[in-house]
C-alpha cells in the first residue's frame, strides 16, 4: 500500500500541527490543509486525498458536517470527523454521512493513530475487492456460457451479457423461476437446498421459451455473512439432444393432446320420449377421467358423476329434452375419477325425425374448470375488494368513532367469514390498549382482555413493532385460551397511521382457516385504512374540541378581540361589542379604514399605520401593545389598551388585536396626577411652614440660651456682694446648673435637628466649663470621656446633663483633696434592651461609707435622685478604688413616649430644679 495523502480541514493551528505530527508516525502525507469550508472543498477537488480529516464545526453551527457531506457525495473521499467528545448532538448529526471514523478532542495520541490506520487500511481492502470483484466480473462477461448468480429467497443477483442477451433484458432482483421459465412458484426441479448444504450439482433444463436444452452446473457462494447464493453455468446442449428428442416427439405430442384435451362429444338415442343408450367419444377419459368402456357398462355412471347439488339441475335439462322444448347449455360440476372436482359445459343439440319427434340429441361436453375457478376467484377477490371499499366508505362517511368502529368489524367480518372481531385502541402515555369495540367476542374473552399492557413481551411485536400475525391453527400458539374460548385461528392486525399504530383489529374463528396471501395484504390494507381514519378522526376531534374551547373562552371574554384580514374586519367577538357599542352587523363591511374612524384624530394616523405594517407582516417599527381612544357607538370617548400581532395562516397574514377598556384606569390615573400635583404644591407650602417653624425654634432655644446666661450673669454679680461662704457656694452650684441647661440649648441651636442633643459633643462643652468654674489644673486632674455616637431628645438631654454636673461637680470638689493628682471617667453607651448606660466616677478619695447616697441631705444627689427619675431609670454606686456610680435609662423616642403618655410630673420637677 502506498503512502497514504491526507487532507485536514481544521481552524485550530495547534490541532492542526499535533495531527500532522501524528500522521508522519504513520509515513502518511498531508496532501494540505484547509481552515475553511471553501478551503476544503477545492483542495479536495484538486488534490484528490486518500482521506479526509475534518472539524465538525470548521466554521459555524454544522458547517464541517455538511462540507464532509459534500465532498464525500462529489468525489467519494472516506471522511474522519474532529469532534468534542461532549458534543452529543454534533455527534448524532455527524453519523447520518456515515464516515469511517471519528477522533475526539482534545486528541488522543493512540486514538488518532489507530482511527486513521483503520480507516486508509479498510480503504485498501475495499478498493482490493473492487479490483477482485472486477476481474470476475470480467470472465463472467467474456464466457459464452449463461451465468447467473441467485439469493437463497430465489432473486437474480447477477446475470452475465450472454445470459441477459438470451433472456432479453436485465433481470436482477426478479424471482428466477419467473424470469427464466415464467412460473408463479419455485421451480420443482430447483437444486438451491443442494447448493445450500454446500453441494454443487450437474444436471439438465431444457428452456421452455425456445426448446433448448442446457447442462446446468450448480455451485454454492457462500458470502461474508454466511449466507449462501447459487452461481449457475449453463451450456447450451441441444444439438446433443435433438436426436433423442426427436425420437421421443411423437410419444410427448400425444401424452400433451391427451393432457390437455378439454372437449368430447356423446351421442343419447331416445325412443318413445325415453333415454334408450349412451355412447361417449374416446375424449371422455381425457375430462372425466372414466373410459367409453366403463361408461357403457354402467349406464347410470353420468348421473352419478354429478355432484349431488347439481343432479336436480341436471335431470330438469334431460326432461326439458325430452319434452322437445328449446333448452341453454347447462354448466354442473362433476366427480372425476381421481376425486376432484370438475366443471363441465353441457351443450345437447336435439335431432328431430319426419313428425317431430326426438329421436337423439348430440352433447358437446367441454372442462371448464379452469375458466369456473378463474371466475371464482375473481368473485371472491372482487367480494374482498368490495368489502374493503365499504371501509374505506365507512371510514370517510363515519362522524363518530363508535359508528366507524362498528361498521369496519361488520366489514371485516365479512371479509374472512369468521365468528368475532373486536378493535383495541392504544393509549400511548399510559401504554396500554383497550377493548373499544366487539363483536361476536365470547364475554370471558372481553372481560379477561379487556385492557393490555404493552410493556409485557407478548404485546410488543403487535403494538410496537407493527407486526400483524395470522394463525391457522390456534391451538398450537394459546392450547389452553384456545380450549376455553373455543378459537381455532386468529388474525391479529395493527392499525395504522404515519408509521404509528393507534390500535389492532382482532379476527376469531372457531374453526381452522389457512390465511391466502392476498386475504393478509388485503387485511393489512384495511389496518392501515381503519387506522389512519381513527387518528384522523382524533384529531379532527381534538381540533374541534379545541376550536370550541377557544371560541368559547373568545366569546365569553370580558375582553374585546377582532382580527382584520386582507383589509376588513372580519370578527369580533361579545367583549368586543361590549367595549364598542358596535354590534357584527355593524362591523359587516368595514375595511380597517372604516375602523379607523371610530379612532380619535389624534390617535388616528399612528393606529392606521401599525394595522398596515402588521397586515403586512413587518416587523420594523411594529408596536405590539399602545393605548389609544375611540369613539364608542353612542358617542362616549373610551380609553382602551390594544394588543396586536401578525399571524400567518396558510392563506396569507392577518392581525389579531385584543382590546381591554381602560377608560376607567385612565380617570383615575389622571384624578391621581391631579391630586398628586395638589400634594406637591400642599408639600411645598408645609416644607415653607416647617422651615419657618425651625428658624423660630432655633431662634427660642438661641433665646433661652442667651436668658439662661442672663441669669447666671446675674448670679455672677450677686455672688461678689455674698459674704457668706456658704450661700456663694450655693450661688456657684445653681450658676453651673444653669450653664449646664443653657449648653443644650446652645447646642440645639446649633445642631440640624431641633430635638436631639449630640451627647458627646455636650459633654466635652460642659467638662470644659466645669474645670473653668473650679478653677482645675488640667495637669492634675485628667479626664477620661468616651461617649458612643448617641444623640438624646431634649427631654432626656437636660436631666442626663444635668446628672452629669452634679456627679462631676462632687468629683472635683471632694475627691481630690489637697492638689491631689487624678482621673475623672466618664462612659455613655448603647446597651442591651434598647437601653442607655452611663457611667460617672474618679479614682480620689471614694465616697463616704457610712453615707447613704439615696438618703442624703445633699441637694446634689437630691437633684442626680430627681433625675434619674425623670429619665425612668435606675442608679447604683460600684464599689471600686475611688467613686463610681452607673446610671441606665430607657433609649430616646421609647422614653419620650413612655413619658408623654406616663404620669408625668414634669412640672414638680421644674420647681425642684429652681428650687
């Protein structure tokens, strides 16, 4: 085998360079190599490879498959697919061009190596069988002998030019008796059963066309498969034979004119109107079998030949005879002499003497039994075939399914003459078939069969496969079914449509009945008939079920729907009428010109233009839903929502539109809008109002502040005509908690919402003032503050500040005693349950032990008491190295409700925190 050339059609560089490498293992050649459909398509017609590589997907979709398609139909070039191995569906399109191989990617280097081996190596096979096939061929057609090669079912598979010269045309794949002999049947002297067991066998044929005589040599051809065809040789011998032929011709000539004798003649003598002698002509034995001699020694021999239902026909023609009165052949059957039966004509002509009297009469007896079963059977094939046609009228003039079932079992019936027949119907997505329809069925029979599952074994060939089944004999398939049903033969035939079987006609009998080729075809014939009717009329009714479904759901939408076809409306349905005003009778000749005119102006030239453009079936600048208005039947203008589309029927485009009333929607959308803009403009004056309210809240708290700061002023210049140590410390305490009040209104002030304090911020403003009014050294006090990001209502903000003074104030002015050095803490955080805790204490001297700090005739803790209380929160002091007390109260809003709706004495408060 030479080096093998191998095109590769692939985009992918580095697949293509990986196979070429692999190729060069094998000593193959890359004759070229295509990235494109183009590509590969003219190097494959230039160069001719020996094999073709070829990506599935070389340039898009399936482009690769159908290039490969291509090229192997124009110049035969075996073709090996590049292929993903997850790509099933590429996978399944590939298989139907049926190429040698496929390669998966990514590649496998054995893989490769070992598809593309196989494929150029089955090539050369093939091709080393053409070149054997070919010289046989040729010695086949240079012999002078006839040949011919016939498959074991008899068909030609070959005929050499000598024996289709003689046969006088091609006959392959035609029944060898027919072509050779013209017989209906395998020859009787056919040796294939020989030749099958592998004999070759010699013997002689004499051809009935021309009379000449072969020797046939018969030899078995056993194929790859195993099966074995017969290869006959015959040489024409008749020139050998003509010398024994010819002393035999007169011998044949007679035993022929004997054999295929028809007619002889009998002569009846009559006297006195009676039947005296019969002689019958030496052709009698050639048709009834019996001689001249036998019949004269038994006279009655005649009459007892007749067939005992012909005899009364028979002896009315001999005394009509004898009466002298004009008689027409007569046609009879007969007993023959090797016990078959015969039809013969009977012709008599009567002879008359001088006065009209019967003296004989002369009969021509003619065999015409071949022409009577002719006519037979033409009867019968015609019965058949009227039978079917009574189904097929059935089955186009049937309306319902019960009507068709019944009227095709009585015609099957009478087709076959059997006793019962029922129809199974399949029921697909169950699998199963039910008894529809019966007749003549014994009632066990229906009631143990009447539902079959297909997925059981004995139903498969029937309802899967399709394949009918006929028995003669029941008792040999189902003894037991058989005995108890009293069923002798069954045809079991499918029923049809589209390759499809709907269901299956079953036929009973209670006696044997061998099926006749011709009554099989027939009955499948009537299958497929019975079949495609049932499916037909399923659909017919799955379609009228469905038609009357949606007109029903058109009719009684609340929905108006129309469709406008070839330029008028042609329906509209109750919804559509409702909506409208405008009734069918109205709409009758309206185009969609006219339909345009119940539509506003305003609307008007844009809905004209989307019903031409979707009559039209275009896409560009379609809108499928808009609103539109129109003008109702009685003037009223309506809002309504329109959604159309093109359909394409089978006659061309049409538009079908629904329409929704939205008249209301569209009022209270615009009822909305108007109220909508009177909220805005009612917004914008209470945004007004609100900042005008904040600048003068702003300007109250700036106010008290500046009050606040008034008064401690005050209290300033009392304090510097106060003497009494005692009542200028008191001065200083209420003059810091005044400064304590008016920070928070300092810082509302400052702040952008007038209701929260940002505690924090306050806390270090009023360390600040605190250290100020105590005159501290910040060097020898230090302050810890760590406040988490909590901003307090006013009402909160005032008593927390305030707590803070008090505590902060006992701090600096007890804890450090003696310039003593320390630290002061201050904590505010977020706690659990919506909680707020702080913390207030100093690392100095601690509070006094035996001093209550709840009962105390200090007017601080009095005041951190009553605060405390305000807040609605709790106080404790935690022993530690110094003083420490921890303050928790409800969060802001929860704690302003709690309060505003509490029992308040808010008031009692004020006069404590002046007092």
């Amino acid at each position: 085998m030479s080096t093998a050339r191998i095109l590769i059609a692939a985009r992918d560089p580095a697949l293509v360079a990986k196979l070429q490498a692999l190729l060069k293992i094998l000593d193959y050649t890359t004759a070229g190599v295509a990235a494109s459909a183009s590509d590969a398509r003219r190097l494959a017609e230039s160069l001719k490879p020996d094999l073709m590589l070829i990506d599935v997907r070389l340039e898009e979709a399936w482009q690769g498959i159908q290039t490969a398609d291509a090229i192997h139909k124009q110049w035969q070039i075996p073709i090996i697919f590049l292929i993903d191995s997850a790509d099933i569906e590429a996978l399944q399109k590939a298989k139907v061009i049926e190429p040698v191989g496929f390669i998966r990617t990514p590649l496998d280097d054995n893989e490769v190596l070992a598809t593309v081996k196989l494929a150029l190596d089955k090539q050369w096979i093939e091709r080393q069988l053409q070149e054997s096939e070919q010289k046989y061929r040729s010695m086949m057609e240079a012999m002078s002998d006839l040949v011919y090669i016939c498959s074991p079912d008899y068909r030609i598979e070959y005929m050499n030019p000598a024996m289709i010269r003689k046969v006088g045309r091609d006959a392959v794949g035609e029944p060898c008796h027919r072509v050779f002999f013209e017989l209906m049947q395998v020859c009787p002297w056919c040796v294939m059963q020989q030749v099958q067991h592998g004999q070759s066998v010699h013997h002689e044929i004499t051809n009935p066309r021309d009379g000449r005589i072969y020797r046939a040599a018969s030899m078995p051809i056993t194929h790859a498969d195993n099966t074995v065809s017969k290869m006959a040789i015959l040489t024409d011998i008749t020139e050998r034979r003509q010398a024994e032929l010819a002393l035999k011709e007169s011998e044949v000539r007679y035993r022929r004119l004997v054999e295929s004798a028809t007619d002889y003649i009998y002569t009846v003598k009559v006297e006195n109107g009676r039947v005296v002698s019969t002689s019958h002509g030496p052709a009698c034995v050639a048709v009834t079998g019996y001689t001249s001699a036998e019949y004269d020694a038994d006279p009655n021999l005649w009459f007892k030949m007749v067939c005992e239902d012909d005899r009364k026909l028979v002896l009315h023609q001999a005394e009509q005879l004898l009466k002298g009165e004009t008689i027409q052949p007569l046609e009879h059957r007969i007993t023959h002499k090797n016990g078959k039966i015969r039809w013969l004509r009977n012709t008599p002509v009567p002879h008359q003497d001088g006065a009209g009297r019967l003296v004989s009469y002369d009969g021509l007896v003619t065999d015409i039994t071949d022409r009577k079963l002719a006519e037979l059977q033409i009867k019968e094939h015609a019965r058949k075939l009227e039978i079917v046609n009574k189904v097929i009228v059935a089955v186009n003039r049937a309306t319902d399914l019960t009507t068709l079932l019944d009227e095709v079992l009585n015609a099957s019936l009478n087709l076959v003459q059997f006793k019962g027949a029922g129809i199974y119907i399949v029921d697909a997505q169950s699998a199963t078939a039910t008894l529809v329809s019966v007749q003549g069925l014994p009632t066990d029979y229906v009631r143990s069969l009447k539902r079959l599952h297909l997925n059981e074994p004995q139903y498969q060939a029937l309802y899967v496969q399709g394949q009918g089944a006929f028995t003669d004999d029941y008792t040999r398939v189902a003894p037991e079914w058989a005995r108890k049903w009293n069923i002798r033969s069954m045809a079991c035939i499918p029923l049809t449509a589209k390759d499809t079987v709907v269901g299956a006609l079953i036929l009973v009998h209670d006696a044997p009945h061998a099926f006749s080729s011709e009554e099989q075809d027939l009955l499948v014939v009537v299958g497929r008939q019975i079949g495609t009717a049932i499916d037909k009329m399923r659909s017919e009714l799955a379609l009228r079920e469905s038609e009357d479904r949606y007109r029903t759901i058109s009719e009684q939408s609340l929905v108006g729907i129309h469709m406008i076809k070839d330029g008028k409306l042609v329906f509209i349905n109750d919804g559509w009428t409702k909506i409208t005003g405008y009734t069918r009778d109205d709409i009758n000749a309206w185009g969609f010109e006219e339909f345009g005119r119940i539509v506003e102006p305003v609307d008007r030239a844009f809905f004209l233009d989307q019903i031409r453009k979707k009559q039209l079936g275009l896409t560009d600048g379609i809108v499928p839903v808009h609103d539109f208005r129109f003008l109702s039947k009685t003037g009223e203008t309506k809002w309504v929502l329109l959604h159309s589309r093109s359909v394409q029927f089978a006659d061309g485009h049409a538009v079908v539109g629904v329409v929704i009333d939205i008249t209301d929607r569209k009022m209270a959308v615009q009822a909305l809008e108007a109220a909508n803009r009177q909220l805005r403009s009612r917004e914008q004056e209470l945004i007004s109002a609100n900042r005008d309210k904040e600048v003068l809240l702003k300007e109250i708290h700036h106010r008290v502040k500046n009050n606040l700061q008034v008064i401690s002023s005050l209290l300033k210049l009392q304090l510097g005509h106060v003497q009494d140590r005692q009542a200028a410390a008191v001065i200083r305490e209420c003059q810091n908690r005044i400064r304590s009040i008016a920070i928070v209104h300092e810082k509302l002030y400052q702040s952008q919402s007038l209701a929260e304090v940002d505690i924090g911020n306050y806390i270090q403003s009023l360390i600040s003032h605190l250290f100020r009014m105590f005159l501290v050294d910040p060097g020898s006090v230090t302050m810890d503050v760590a406040v988490d990001n909590v901003a307090l209502h006013i009402d909160q903000a005032i008593p927390c500040s305030l707590i803070i003074n008090e505590l902060v104030s006992n701090s600096l002015k007890y804890a450090f005693p003696d310039n003593r050095r320390g630290a002061i803490r201050i904590r505010l955080q977020a706690a659990a349950n919506d909680l707020y805790r702080l913390e207030v204490g100093d690392n100095g001297v601690g509070f006094p032990p035996k001093v209550d700090f709840r009962n105390t005739a200090s007017l601080g803790l009095q005041l951190v008491m009553t605060f405390v209380e305000q807040l609605g929160g709790s106080i404790e002091r935690i022993p530690c190295s110094g003083t420490m007390f921890v303050v928790t109260f409800p969060a802001g809003k929860k704690a302003v409700a709690e309060r505003a709706h509490g029992e308040s004495n808010s008031a009692s408060q004020d006069e404590n925190l002046v007092s």
